[in-house]
C-alpha cells in the first residue's frame, strides 16, 4: 500500500475509489481461474486483454460505451478460441467474473465515509452491462462516473476531473483508491493522491488515518 503524498500536505478531503478490484475481492484472480479452465494457461485471459491488438481495442472501446457487451464477447472469444479455448461469446463476461465477489470490509468503511458527509465518488471503468446490479450505489458515494456512460475511461485525466467536478472539490484535495498503478498515476497527472489498494485490511487502516472523523 503506497499513498503517495507529502508529510506537510493537508489531509484529503474527498474519495474517489474503483470498483472492481477495490470493493469487490480481485478481478484478476476470477479471469485466471476461468482461464486456467479453458486454456490451462491461468494468464493467457490477460495477455490478451494487454497484448492482443484487436482484443484490446474491443475493451477500450466496450469501456467507453463504444462497443456493446455482446460485440467484445465476440471479439475475446474469437482470441480465446486462436488459442484453443472450446468457449462461445454468450455469457462470456459473466464466466470471466464468476468468482468476483464484494469485498464486505471496503464496502463497509466506504459507506461510513460517506454516510459521515465524506465526498465519494465511484470511479469505475465498466466491464459488461451487470458489474453494479445488485449495488446500492446510492449507499456508497455522491457521484458515480461510470466510464461507459461519460464516454472516458482509466487513466484519462478527464475522468478523474468529471468526479472532481460533480463532487465539487478541487483534485488536490482527494485521495484515489485503485488496484491498478496506471489508474493511480493518471490520477496524479491532476495532483489527485493515490491509495494503492493491495488488501482490505491495509486500506481501511489507511482510511481511517486519513478520515479519523468517519471512523471515530
């Protein structure tokens, strides 16, 4: 857990936190065990989504709200089966996501530091149309900014701008919770601080540090 900021810098302010990875268990060990499955390779999901010209592509445009759920399942299946997956698009992304499953202590503290009149904003790269069925987002953040729905995603500054905007808050005065280091880092191109999230127990410590008056 890294939160990268200065000892002499006042305390943030407000939160932007991800979804998947952060406040739900992590993505990753969900897409190696169903990848491990079809192809007996626990990495060969991956390497497609970072390295796979096409496959890429489809995902950066699916996060944008660009490309339909059924249009990337498609396209990921069709690698998948380059590869010698036996797997059909239908249902794909819901295979993929399986063993993903809420990770109740995030939720918890992010819902304190809401329900305390901390700023929160849910800054999410979407991954087909179910990721948030079945969340109350209402009970954990002000604002959603939903990558498929503004049309940014991850690492763009301007997503990180649109949460600042909708909360009110200048970006200096928040901290970014994220699984993924590059999220972090665009995050700073603004001047956001980061909280790289590893496991639940580090970040809430690090959260109640930060927000003594959510959790006191």
């Amino acid at each position: 857990m890294t939160y990268t900021t200065e000892e002499n810098l006042a305390p943030p302010k407000a939160v932007l936190t991800d979804y998947g990875g952060v406040l739900t268990t992590d993505i990753f060990v969900s897409f190696r065990a169903f990848s491990t499955r079809v192809t007996g390779d626990p990495l060969a999901v991956e390497r497609l989504l970072r390295a796979d010209e096409d496959v890429s592509r489809a995902l950066v445009a699916h996060e944008r709200g660009l490309l339909p759920q059924a249009g990337f399942e498609e396209r990921l299946a069709g690698a998948l089966r380059a590869v010698g997956a036996d797997v059909r698009p239908d249902g794909l992304l819901a295979a993929l996501s399986a063993e993903i499953r809420p990770d109740e202590a995030m939720l918890g503290a992010v819902r304190r530091l809401h329900a305390s009149g901390v700023p929160v904003a849910l800054v999410s790269n979407a991954l087909g149309d179910d990721l948030y069925r079945g969340v109350d987002l209402a009970s954990l953040c002000a604002v959603a900014v939903i990558s498929s729905e503004v049309g940014e995603r991850k690492p763009s500054r301007r997503i990180y701008a649109l949460a600042c905007e909708r909360l009110g808050v200048a970006p200096e005065d928040c901290v970014m919770i994220d699984d993924l280091q590059q999220n972090l880092s665009g995050a700073a191109r603004l001047g956001i601080r980061g909280l790289h999230h590893v496991d639940s127990a580090t970040t809430v410590h690090s959260l109640e540090r930060l927000f003594p008056q959510a959790f006191g």
